[in-house]
C-alpha cells in the first residue's frame, strides 16, 4: 500500500514537473506590421501578439496595416485601440505592404468613416476590446456595417477581460481622445469640422496583457509620466514587457520613456513604438535618432520592432528569439 501511495505521489510530481515545464518553455510571438520589412519607421505602429493557444491580438493598427486584407494579418481574434487619434485607430491607410518609404510611408487609402480597427474587425468577426467611452463609438460602427455589436467589449480601469485565455484590461494614460469629424460624417460631422471640434469619447487607455505563459505585458499606448506606471504597471501586474512610445511631444519623448523603464516598472526589456522618425536603415539605428537616445538611456535590453521579423518571448519578458538589439 505504501508503495501504490509513493508511485502515485512520484506520477503526480512528474506531471507536476512537465506541466510547468512546458509553461515556461511557452512563448508570446510578437510581428511588428511596419510600413517596410525588416526597419522600423516613421509612422509604425502596429502588433500582433500570439499567445502560445494561438490567440491572435492586433494593437493600434494605426497607418501601415494595408486594410482588411493585408496578408500580413492571417486570423485575428481581438483588436485593441489605445485612442481614437487617425495614426492608432487607422483613418486612412497604406495602399500595399511596403509602399512608400521609411522616411515617408503611404498613407493614401481613406479608410474612414468606420476606420481600418473596424474593417480589420469585420473581417476577420474579432472583438474590438476598449476602455472609457470608446466601445458604445465602435459597437456603432459595429452594427452599421452589419457586424454584431456584441463584439465591441468593455474593459474599464480595474477590471480584467479573460477573452480565448488572454487577460486584458487597461490602465490609464495621460493624453487627448478627440474624434475627429470624418467618423462622424453628415451634418452634425459637418458642422463640428466647421467649429474645428472633435467628439470626445472618454479618456485614452494603454493595456495590460496577461498571456497564457504568464507573461504580463504593458502598452503604453500615447501617454506621458503617470504615477500608475509605478504602483499599478509595476506594483500591482508586475509587467516583465513593455511596448513604450517615445514619439515626444505627443507622448513620452526618449529621455522620459527611459525614465518610466527604468525607475517605475523595471521591467525585463523593452519594444520601442511610435517613435514618428525613421529609425532604421537595413534594420540598424539611425545616430542622433529619439530611437538610439531611447536605446543609450535604457537600463533593460531594448527590442527594435522591425516590421515583419517576429519576436518571441518568454513568462519573464525575456527575449528567446527573433530579437534585434
């Protein structure tokens, strides 16, 4: 009997063993969808995460995302929109994958008045997953075009939506949500255009993704400094990753996103985003660019999002594959 007992112990802790074994061998895949492969550009940016169940999630399609049938995306499930500004939500839209140049992407493709995070939504019937106000603007969009609005799905400062085993909620970041009229349209778009208005549609967000590997993820979406970048970011989700815009003027600039990196959430490393430069040139950083200020000032290793190389990395945000240094 002893025996039955100690063997029946010894398979449980092997299962055990295997189990967290395979958890920690798991990893997050993450494919920058830039305006040229393999660089890192001036209006990118767009990413799709993959959690190891194969759950797909695209962040801020924004420009250089070629509509709903760009090839680049293959299933989508969930698309995330930090704020409703034309460059994250995508009012207009590359013509093809790599038209343009780094320096001055295509854009030329109109894509309001439902917006490229709607049609990328439609197509593929993902859930649009949003914080504040913007999910009764998208369920809108939504049902106008025939989706189901059922799709559009709240996640407000606090919470957390578990949506195909990913864990999202958002956090909060300091920066404007105007829509602008084109969304709108008719008269009342008409007359806002007139006035030089924009509808407001609650505050921007950024994220917290939580995967299946355990890795937690922070976006920072367009934000400046913010105290929650310390005691909710770090403290309370303990984000080992961190996608940073460092665009200044309109979010942090390079010097204060390295701060946030490195004395707030200290994480394991760092992606660049939204830098509004051409950074790159044959995938190596341009000198006197905010991306190799960002680079020099960081304490954690930095991972360029160069578009179409995927990334791959581990429950503790470190980067097992894929990574440009």
């Amino acid at each position: 009997m002893q025996e039955k007992i100690v063997s029946t112990g010894l398979v449980v802790a092997l299962l055990s063993f295997y189990a967290i074994s395979a958890g920690a061998a798991a990893v997050v895949k993450i494919t920058p969808l830039g305006g040229q492969d393999g660089e890192f550009c001036k209006l990118d940016r767009a990413l799709i995460f993959e959690d190891p169940n194969g759950t797909r999630l695209l962040y801020d399609a924004g420009h250089t995302v070629a509509g709903a049938g760009d090839p680049r995306l293959g299933r989508i499930d969930v698309v995330l929109v930090s704020h409703v500004h034309g460059d994250h939500i995508g009012n207009r839209h590359t013509k093809a994958v790599n038209a343009g140049s780094c320096a001055q992407p295509d854009s030329s493709i109109d894509a309001t008045p439902n917006s490229s995070s709607v049609n990328i939504a439609l197509a593929s019937k993902a859930k649009i997953v949003t914080g504040s106000e913007m999910p009764r603007f998208f369920a809108g969009k939504l049902k106008a075009a025939g989706g189901d609005p059922k799709n559009s799905m709240l996640v407000r400062f606090g919470a957390m939506q578990t949506i195909d085993g990913v864990g999202i909620t958002t956090v909060p970041a300091v920066h404007s949500n105007g829509l602008a009229p084109e969304f709108i349209g008719g008269s009342l778009g008409e007359s806002m255009q007139a006035a030089g208005i924009t509808a407001y549609v609650g505050p921007p967000t950024g994220y917290i993704l939580k995967f299946t590997n355990g890795l937690v993820v922070y976006l920072s979406g367009d934000t400046g400094i913010t105290a929650e970048q310390d005691v909710v970011v770090r403290g309370y989700y303990d984000a080992k990753l961190v996608v940073m815009n460092i665009g200044d003027t309109f979010t942090t600039g390079p010097t204060e996103a390295a701060y946030v990196v490195n004395e707030l959430i200290k994480p394991a490393a760092v992606i660049p985003s939204h830098a509004n430069e051409q950074a790159t040139r044959d995938g190596k950083v341009l000198k006197g660019t905010r991306t190799a200020t960002f680079i020099n000032a960081s304490r954690v290793p930095v991972h360029l999002p160069l578009s179409g190389k995927t990334m791959s990395f581990d429950s503790m945000g470190k980067c097992v594959a894929g990574c440009k240094i």
